[in-house]
C-alpha cells in the first residue's frame, strides 16, 4: 500500500539515494541532483520541512516532493519518481 506522509529527517538518506538512482548517468555520466537534495535541505530547514513528501510503502520510498523557498518568498519544488 502506497502511503504519502510529510518527510522526516529520518528518510533523508533514502531519498537522496532514490534521487541518485533516478538521475544517475540521465543527462550526464553521474549525477549531482541527490547532492543538490541536500544542500537544499540545510537552507530554512524550518520553513521546508513540513512542505516535503514521501510516497511509499513502509519498506522503501517510491516518490518525493521537495519544496524550497524562492527570494520573493515564494515556494517552487521539484520531484522525482
């Protein structure tokens, strides 16, 4: 069963190896998008961290949302499935 919940510091590594395995050799050979994941995560993590997603059984993580928080103030995201 496929469950979305708010993120929590605890799945930080999951999610950042399931951002590594959907770039990795993508555009380029390698991939930086799991090391951007957390670098953003360490900007305004108070004001982001209720605004990240999860999706996925209690075993692995399928999905991810993560929003950050633009100059103006306003919240962009990206995600990867």
């Amino acid at each position: 069963m496929l469950k979305i919940r708010n993120e929590t510091e605890t799945d930080y590594r999951e999610v950042e190896t399931l951002t590594r395995k959907a770039f990795y050799n993508l555009y380029i050979p390698g991939c930086v998008e799991h090391y951007l994941v957390h670098v953003m995560r360490g900007h305004n993590r108070s004001s982001t961290l209720s605004w990240n997603w999860t999706a996925g059984s209690s075993e692995t993580k399928k999905a991810h949302l993560l929003y950050t928080k633009q100059i103006d103030g306003l919240f962009s995201y990206s995600y990867e499935f």
